[in-house]
C-alpha cells in the first residue's frame, strides 16, 4: 500500500504564491493585448476600408482617444466596391454603447510616426440612432504613412537639390562673379558709391547754405510766401466757383447755362436731322441730285465757254484774243468820251432844230 506524502506549509505556500503569479501576468498579457473590459459584456462592431494599412487583429480600438476594445478580425471583404475592400470586426465594451452613433467615423491612424496602427473612433452626437450590434460603422481613411514618408524623400531629395544650388550661387558670389558678386566684392562699385554720396552731400550743405535755384526754392522765405499767396488765392476763386461768385462759377452751377446748352444742341441736332432728310434749303442743297446735275451742267458750260474763249471763238473770245478789236473798241470809247464831253460844253451845237415847211 503506497505511502501518503504530507503537504507542509512552506510548500503550500509557494504553490500559491505561483498560482498567484501566473494569474497576475495572464491579466498583464490580457492588458497588454488590448483587451479592455475584462469583468464587461462586449459586442461586436464592423468597418469596412480601402486598405489595412498595416492594421493587425489585436490591435486596440478606441473611442475619442480612450481605449474601449481591440480588432478582433482583419481580413479581406467580398464588396466589390474598393473603399470597401477590408473588413475590420471590433470587439467593443458594452458600457460605450451608446457611445458610438450613425455619425461616428472610423479610421485606422498610428501611433507616432513609427507606432503600431490602431482604429480611432470619434463619439457621435445625442441626436443619432445608435449603432446596433454587428452593424457598420462609417469610416474615413487617413493617409498612409507609407505615401507621407514617400513625400517626405521628395521634399528632401528636392531641398537637397535647392541646397546644392544655393551653394553654386553663393560660390559665385564669393567668387565676386555675377551682380551680387560685382556688388559686394568690386572696390570700384564701392569708390563710385563713395563719390556719389560725396556729391550728394556736396549739394546738401549748399542746399542748407542757401547757394544754387534749389536752396532758394528751399530757403527763399519770400517764394514761400508768394506760393502760400498764390495758394490762397486758389483757394479763394475755387470757393467763388463752388458759391456760384464769377462768369466761370456761373458756367458751372447756373443750370440755366445748361439749359440753353441742351435747348441749343437740341436745335443743332434736329437741323441736322432735317438736312439729312432732305428739308429744308440746305436739305435740297446737300440731299436734292438735281441742284448738283444743274451746277454740275453750269460748270459744264462755264468750261465751254472759257474754252471758246481761250481759242478765240466767239464775241468774247475774239475780244479776249484779237487785238485789233480791242483797239477798235478803245478807240470807239476814246471817241464816245470826247463826243460827251464836246456835248457838256456846247449842248446847243448838237440840239439845233431845223424847221422846214414845204
């Protein structure tokens, strides 16, 4: 018959200080796995993304910042729609139900710029339904660090090549080479700036001394006051003008001038009216074809005649060309003029009546 082995206390006692030990790091391990809730009911969410982006079943859930679960599932969805390409379970505590409404969302962000990812869920508001048990909660995909690190080589990469630049640049410059280069290190940029401030203030202390047109223009206390006179005299008719004083405030303000004006153009423009219609005599004279074909037929005999004239043909044209007629016809004048002035003198002479009786 076997013997029966007695326990003594110190043995007892390490049993219990083992089985103590390997139920505190069971709840680390259950703590350090994401699983939250451990003496609360849980419930199942889902969440559907275009990509994992690196997520992993366990990975903790949380809501507004505040762990509330962990990814119980990460696999690849049957939807055809590709925003909808992973299915994301979530295994959430039952006391933040009422936590997580219709307008809630989704998304997968990491830890730091190198942390483990996780799925944040924002709280939704009062006023939306709750989102029940296995429903859908609606998600937003953040960028992936993957894409931001990518940029970021770019950015680099790119302001590497700007540096490289930049020091190509201030290698010229130091070189003395370019504009800036002359600029700063040329000595006779340097001794032409030199004279010219010299100059500059060669014509300041004569400006302040009083020599040249420009220190009298600044110093001449009687040109200061015949300008501060002839601005006030400005000032002075501008004021007439705008209280309606003088011919030129009268032109300006007197709506009388404007009315005239207006009543004048008026006029102009409705005798230009009729002109263009044809009334009128200066209508006829620039609208009526016939006044031109008689002026135009009046020309045209005024040029036959002067062309008879020139040849010789005619009256007028013999006595515009034959000088023998035009003797004649001075000679007959001479004559006529004698006889008058015979006639003045003795009337009588050629006035005699003979009175015959047969």
């Amino acid at each position: 018959m076997p013997q029966r082995k007695e326990l003594t206390w110190s043995q007892l006692r390490v049993g219990v200080m083992v089985g103590a030990a390997l139920l505190v790091l069971a709840v680390g391990i259950f703590f350090v796995s994401g699983q939250v809730g451990l003496l609360h009911g849980h419930y199942q969410l889902n969440a559907y993304f275009a990509d994992a982006q690196g997520l992993r079943p366990g990975a903790q859930v949380q809501l507004a910042g505040v762990p509330v679960g962990n990814v119980s599932s990460v696999t690849l969805s049957n939807s055809e729609n590709p925003n909808r390409a992973v299915l994301v379970q979530m295994r959430i505590s039952s006391t933040h139900r009422n936590e997580i409404r219709a307008d809630s969302v989704a998304t997968i962000e990491t830890a730091g710029l190198l942390g483990q990812e996780f799925v944040n869920i924002s709280r939704g508001s009062v006023s939306q339904p709750v989102v029940a048990a296995e429903g859908d909660v609606k998600t937003s995909q953040q960028a992936d660090i993957k894409a931001v690190v990518h940029n970021a080589n770019d950015v680099l990469t790119n302001l590497t090549a700007l540096s490289q630049k930049l020091n190509s640049i201030t290698g010229q410059i130091t070189a003395g080479k370019g504009t800036i280069g002359k600029f700063i290190y040329d000595p006779s940029l340097y001794n032409r700036l030199n004279d010219t401030l010299a100059k500059l203030q060669t014509v300041a202390n004569e400006l302040s001394h009083g020599n040249g047109t420009f220190a009298q223009l600044a110093n001449n206390r009687e040109l200061y006051d015949k300008l501060n006179s002839t601005v006030n005299r400005a000032n002075q008719m501008m004021n007439q003008i705008q209280h309606g004083n003088g011919t030129v405030a009268k032109l300006i303000n007197d709506p009388s001038m404007y009315n005239n004006l207006n009543q004048t153009i008026t006029a102009a423009h409705d005798l230009l009216d009729g002109i263009n219609n044809g009334h009128g005599t200066l209508g006829k004279l620039v609208k009526d074809p016939e006044l031109y074909n008689r002026f135009n037929r009046v020309a045209a005999n005024v040029d036959t005649i002067t062309g008879r004239m020139a040849k010789g043909q005619g009256s007028l044209g013999l006595l515009s060309t034959n000088g023998r007629l035009y003797n004649n016809l001075s000679a007959s004048s001479q004559s006529l003029r004698e006889f008058l002035e015979e006639f003045r003198k003795s009337p009588k002479k050629y006035l005699t009546l003979h009175l015959r009786i047969f």
